[in-house]
C-alpha cells in the first residue's frame, strides 16, 4: 500500500471516529493522524476503545484478539492505526 492509500485510509478512519464515537464538534480533518487518540490529544477513554475497536472488526475485518501493549500501541494515533490495518490486510 503506497502512502496515498495510507492516506485514504487515515481519511477513513477518521470519519469512523467521528460517526462511531459520536464526537459533536469535530470533522474528520479536525483530527492530525499522529494526535495521540486517548487522554491527551483526542481525549478518547477505554469505553471509546471498546466501540471503536468492534468498528474497526466491522469494517476492515480485523482481528484484535486480547488487548495487549502492543494493541494499545496500534491505537495510539490514526497513523499507527492505518499502518496495523494495512499490515492485517496484508496476512
């Protein structure tokens, strides 16, 4: 996957944060893809992972199994994000 697919898919993604999450006041292009997701940043909490991860299952078929560091470390911005999805479409 070229960097303009990357891009797309981050684009994507973004929309998926924004309708799944509900986030009133913010657009997809509000959101940088290398702004931290949770705490700092977007400010997403664990109740917020949950929904987001069953979206991302949906829609790209991914597999998160348990939620490991290294899960964590998938979902700290839409950038790392979009790298773990590229990479399980890949497999």
């Amino acid at each position: 996957m070229n960097n303009l697919q990357l891009n797309d898919l981050e684009h994507d993604l973004k929309e998926l944060v924004v309708r799944t999450l509900k986030l009133e006041g913010i657009e997809p292009g509000d959101i940088d893809s290398n702004e931290p997701l949770f705490t700092t940043g977007l400010g997403l909490d664990s109740i917020d992972a949950l929904e987001l991860g069953v979206a991302i299952r949906k829609t790209y078929g991914t597999k998160i199994e348990t939620i490991t560091d290294e899960v964590k470390a998938h979902f700290a911005t839409i950038h790392s994000l979009a790298k773990f999805i590229q990479a399980q479409r890949k497999d």
